[in-house]
C-alpha cells in the first residue's frame, strides 16, 4: 500500500505518497467512497449499504456495478490490499490511509487546531445521494463542535502564555465556524480584553446578542457577566491625539510564559486560600505581570484590590492596611453582611467607609484592625473570588502584613494574596511566607531575571516587524547591551528607536553585577537610555508632560489633585493624561495616588526636563492650593 492522507477539516485533500491524487480520485463518487469507509466503525461497511448510499437510484445490477468500478480505482492507486472484501463486506484497511480527524482526537489543542482549516469536507457534496449529503451534514455538526472546542482551548493555552495574537487568531476562527456559538464567542471576548482591546471584545459580544435574538434566543448569564466585567475594566488606552502611533504602542509580555503560565495554573486550583509571589529586581517586570494575573482574575469573575508599597510604608505601621480599605473595599459585594463590629472599626478609620455606612458612623462598637479586616474579606469572598495585590511588598509595614497574611491563610473562602517583591534585602516574615508555599499554604513562586537574546528579539519582532531576522538580531544585541536586559529599559528603547533613535553599539552591558536598577543614577545610564526617556517625554502630551514634570519635582507617591494643581490643570484634564501615562507604564497607581514606575527616569525627567523657574512656578501653585489655575 501506498502511504496516503486525507485531510477533512476543510476542502478534501488527498495525497499519496508526497504528491497530488491522480485526477480520477478527486471526482465525487470514488472521493466520497474513500471518506465514508474511513469514518466508518472499523472501516467496514457491506456493499448493500454503500450502494444505498451513493447510488440510490440505479437498478442494483448496475450500482453494484459501479461500487465495483470504484473500488478497483482505488486498489489501483492506493494498493491492492488497501481495500479487502469479505462476503458483502468492503474493509478500509487501517493503513492504507490516514486521517487528520484521528490526529486532531489525539493531538493537544494547541498542536490540534493547526489542522482545522474550516467545516467537515468544506464545499463536498454528490449530486443525487441524499443519504450521503445527509451523512455529511451530521458529520459537519459533530466535528463542528469538536473543532470549536479545540480552537478554544488552544486559544487558551496560547492566552496562558500571553500569545494574544494567536488566541485571537484561533478565537476568531472558532466564530467563523459558528457565530452562535458561546463557547467560541467567550473565547474571543476574553482573548481581545486581554490583549488590551476592549472595544473589540465588546463589539464581539454585540454581534453574538444580535445574531441570537434573531433567533428568538437569549445570550446566556455567563457570557454577559463576562461583557459586564470587560466593560468595567479600566479604559486607559489613549484616545486620538497628534503624537505619533507608535507612541502608544503597548509591549507585549515577552519571555516570561513559563511564569505566567505558573501564576495562572496555581490561580485556576485554588479553591481556598492561596499566595502567589513574583520575585524579582527593578526592571524586570514584576508589576507588569502582576497586572496579567490581576486582569485574567478579574475576567474569571474575581474582584481585586490593589495596594502599591513605597519605602516609607515600612516604618508607618498600618499604612498598608488603610490603602487595602481605602482600594474599593466598602463597595465590595458581600460588605453588607459584615458584623457591626467590624464596620465600626472601618469607619473609623477610613473616610470612604464613613460615606459608603453614614447611618453607622457613630458606631460606638469595635474590633481591632486584624478581626476586622479578615471579617471583611471574608464577607467579600462568600461572594466572589477575591485577589488581593500588594506590589513593591518589601516595603509593607510589618502590622499590615502580618494582618493581611492571617485574614488570607485562616479563610474558608477563596481569597488570594499575590505579593511582588525584591530579592533583597531580606525580610524574615516575607522569607517565612515563600517558606510555607507547596507546604502548608497552596501558591506558587517564580522569579524573574533579565531578558535574554531571543526574547529581546522577539520584542524587536513586535517593534520592527518589516525587518529580515539578521537585522532584528542585531537590533536585539544593541538593545541587550544597553538595557542589560531589563524589559523596563528595552521596551522604551525600542520605542524610541521606532520613532527615529539611533542606538549605538557598546562593547558590553552597562549594568555591573551586584547593582540594580533602584541602585542607578541618571549619570550612570547609558546615554541612549537618556535619549529613549527624553524621546518618550516629549511625544508624551503637554497634559501629561507637566505632570510627569510635578511628579518627578515631589518624590514618591502623589494624590491626582496636588498633581493637578502643581500643573495647572484641571481634574478632569488631569485624570485623562494620567491615564494616559499609566497605560504608557510611565507611572504605577493605586488608591493612594501615582508614582513614577522606576526612580531612576524620575531623576532623569527632573534633571534634564524640569528647569528651575517651572520647579518654583509649580511649587508655588502648590503652596497658593487649588483655584482659578492658569494654563
């Protein structure tokens, strides 16, 4: 026997050998012959059946006639023994040919959609074989279904990876098989949220409720709480403006699939408590990971609250605790329940509490901070997962800590505490937290390091996708030295150089061992480092530059109204460009206000950005407090 194939998951494709059928096996009758047998139970059918089948209307003398013809054509090309009669039965032997259905059944999903190129023998049909069309028309269901769960979950697994293009891709292929579909259509939906396209996702959803309200149905409850929680997710990308495209360009999350996908894995088991800890030094893209993790939990219908530490949170005892219940806490789903005890305990010390509860604001009854705040989290979590963010954790004061870590391991419902941290110092109660993960407390732990060579090309790729791989490759070592490796300092590189930078080869990396990021000072980058920050500010717009400017002037963490009245502008104006900056990952947010994301392009904002007369100008309206501000 020859060795042939037959490929149904699209237009029919047979092939013997490593070349094209003859033409006679592509006509109707010995193609469909050959497909029937090969899905058939065993392969076997008897010759009454098949003539019943393809050739209905013929006297049985002559059909029985013609299913001989076919089977000698297929002897002929595809061997003798391929076909074996036995009384009234026809046998496909099991080698003489293969099928990409037995290869999609047993292939992993991310390898098994690569072979459905459309419906279930796409565009075949026999003219006169009612019965076979209405094989195929089965057929065509029950491999529909098979194949837009194989694309879901290989949109998955590439999602998992943070491949958004090639779970979109997938998704939307899923969709054309069946628009209908609700498995396929949350598979796009949750593919485009997380590759930052809202709009589209939204749009996706739209599509589907119009298609199934034509059909007199409606969209079920799951897919529109997953249109609900898109719809709510924070709209930062940056709207028309005169800067250049390439400036709001968002950099996707290059070499670190293998973290995410642990993050994630561990996040999907946890039915009870868990920790999660991303360990790693400035640069290198721990908050931009934590944020994947906090979106995809948000997305699977958990709420989130977001703390981001700064280095004098360490010695104010409780700071951290007060940003937890100031992060969205009173307006969680499930606070309602909470004993007036605890409520009494959060009004008095929180202003946003004392509005969301004004009939309790003179609670006379109270509990310490650390009941009270597991009660509280506990409420919310009998509700809904819950995710609890604490970035920049080496900084968290020890009260907070050790509050937040007790209402998180002594729960009963899913609550979930995610920790972003350096590697050094060291602190003994966050050593004893990473101690106790795999062992008494579910979670997972990974560690981030520098960029290497094909990462950095692969972001290259996205940056300069025009350009032939010897040529990426040595914008890739370029882009290596200069950045050490540091994701933060590469992906501002690379936009710059998209709008014109010139980055000037080096003998070696800048960053000795032992130092880091944090340790750096604007004289000690290099100078296409500099250059990248200066040409990354100035496509930035005017909004936004005069806050980065206010921001860089006053260290550390800023409400949004000093930051507003330092620039002169007012609120709304102000929100919208700090938006824009955190979208562009030049500052980092939480309730508490907005920092710059590394200390070192804050010094060299002030330093080469921020002359003297505009840091006294500022300051004064500053001092003068918010009113009529000129522009």
């Amino acid at each position: 026997m020859l060795a042939a194939s037959l490929h149904t998951l699209g237009p029919l494709q047979l092939r013997i050998g490593d070349g094209p059928p003859p033409r006679e096996l592509t006509w109707s009758k010995p193609l469909a012959l050959l497909l029937y047998l090969a899905c058939s139970p065993r392969r076997t059918r008897t010759r009454e059946h098949l003539i019943g089948l393809l050739w209905p209307d013929k006297p049985e003398a002559a059909a029985r006639h013609s299913l001989d013809v076919e089977v000698a054509r297929l002897r002929k090309h595809l061997g003798v023994s391929s076909l074996e009669s036995a009384g009234d039965q026809l046998r496909l032997h099991p080698d003489a040919i293969r099928l990409d259905l037995d290869e999609l059944v047993e292939a992993q999903a991310a390898h098994a959609a690569a072979l459905i190129m459309g419906e279930f023998a796409e565009g075949f049909h026999v003219d006169g074989a009612s019965a076979f069309e209405d094989w195929l028309a089965a057929e065509r269901g029950r491999w529909k279904g098979r194949c837009i769960e194989t694309l879901s979950d290989a949109a998955a697994w590439h999602l998992a990876r943070s491949e958004t293009g090639s779970a979109v891709a997938l998704s939307r292929r899923a969709v054309s098989l069946d628009p209908m579909s609700e498995r396929a259509v949350r598979a796009l939906m949750h593919a485009l949220a997380v590759a930052d396209d809202r709009t589209a996702a939204l749009r996706a959803w739209k599509a589907h409720v119009e298609l199934v309200n034509r059909e007199g149905i409606l969209p079920s409850r799951a897919l529109a709480s997953l249109a609900g929680r898109i719809s709510a997710e924070r709209d930062l990308a940056p709207g028309t403006a005169s800067r250049p495209a390439a400036a709001d360009r968002r950099a996707p999350l290059v070499g670190r699939q293998r973290e995410l996908a642990a993050l994630l894995d561990a996040l999907d088991a946890a039915t009870g408590p868990a920790c999660l800890l991303i360990i790693g030094d400035a640069g290198t893209g721990r908050t931009r990971l934590a944020d994947e993790v906090s979106l995809r939990a948000r997305l699977n219908g958990a709420v989130t609250f977001l703390v981001r530490c700064m280095a004098d949170d360490r010695t104010r005892p409780w700071s951290v605790w007060q940003a937890i219940a100031a992060s969205g806490l009173a307006t969680a789903p499930g606070v309602s329940s909470v004993s007036p005890r605890a409520l009494g305990t959060m009004i008095r010390e929180n202003e946003r509490w004392r509005e969301q509860f004004p009939e309790l604001e003179q609670a006379d009854e109270a509990c310490d901070r650390r009941t009270a705040l597991a009660e509280v989290l506990a409420a919310v979590a009998g509700e809904q997962p819950v995710l609890v963010v604490i970035d920049d954790a080496q900084w968290i004061d020890a009260e907070s800590l050790g509050a937040l870590e007790s209402a998180v391991r002594h729960a009963s419902s899913p609550i979930l505490l995610l920790l972003t941290m350096l590697p050094q110092p060291p602190r003994n109660d966050l050593d004893a937290i990473r101690a106790r993960l795999g062992r008494d407390w579910a979670g997972a732990s990974v560690t981030l390091g520098p960029l290497e060579g094909a990462e950095l090309q692969a972001l290259v790729a996205w940056a300069f996708p025009a350009l032939a791989a010897p040529e990426q490759a040595r914008i890739a070592r370029r882009v290596e030295a200069d950045s050490a490796g540091l994701p933060l300092l590469a992906v501002d590189l690379l936009h710059a150089a998209s709008l014109g930078l010139e980055i000037v080869p080096r003998d070696k990396a800048w960053l000795d061992q032992g130092r880091t990021l944090d340790q750096t000072l604007p004289g000690d980058l290099p100078d296409s480092i500099v250059a990248a920050t200066r040409i990354g500010f100035s496509v930035r717009s005017p909004e936004a530059r005069l806050l980065l400017e206010a921001l860089a002037i006053l260290p550390g963490r800023q409400p949004a109204d000093v930051l507003a009245t330092m620039a002169g502008l007012d609120l709304h104006s102000a929100a919208t460009a700090l938006d824009e900056l955190e979208y562009a990952r030049w500052v980092n947010a939480d309730a508490r206000g907005y920092a710059y994301l590394a200390n070192v392009i804050r010094l060299v904002v002030e330093r080469d950005m921020v002359t003297g007369g505009k840091r006294r100008r500022m300051l004064e309206r500053l001092k003068a407090g918010p009113g009529p501000l000129p522009r």
